[in-house]
C-alpha cells in the first residue's frame, strides 16, 4: 500500500499536472492525490503492525526453544 501511495504521489507531480495551495489541477491528479493521502499512512500502519506481530512471533519462539 506504501508504495501504491508514493507512486500516486510521484505520478501526481510529474505527470498530472501537480498541485497547489487549492489542490491538484486536474480530475486525474485529484483521484492520485485521494490515493496517495489514504494508502500512505494506512500502509505505514499495516507495516508497523506487521513489524510488531513478526517481533512478537519471533520472541515468543525463541522462548519456547529455551525450555521455558
């Protein structure tokens, strides 16, 4: 999803036309925009979740081949 975002973000500067204090000039780049202000900080929550259950697993396991 992150990367979905950065591309709608990078796609928006250079090929839609960009944006300004009022938002992007055109119905394309405004579509671009809507995507990359959603799939940016929800793909960063995702990962950040996805990061923490991985360490979770990866202390749970390391616990159970101790022999506690």
């Amino acid at each position: 999803m992150v990367g979905t975002g950065l591309l709608a973000a990078v796609l928006l500067v250079t090929v839609l036309g960009g944006y300004s204090r009022t938002g992007a000039s055109t119905n394309t780049g405004w579509f671009a925009l809507i995507v990359a202000l959603m799939c940016i900080p929800f793909g960063l929550m995702l990962l950040a979740l996805g990061l923490a259950k991985w360490l979770k697993n990866r202390r749970e396991s390391s616990t159970a081949s101790d022999g506690r």
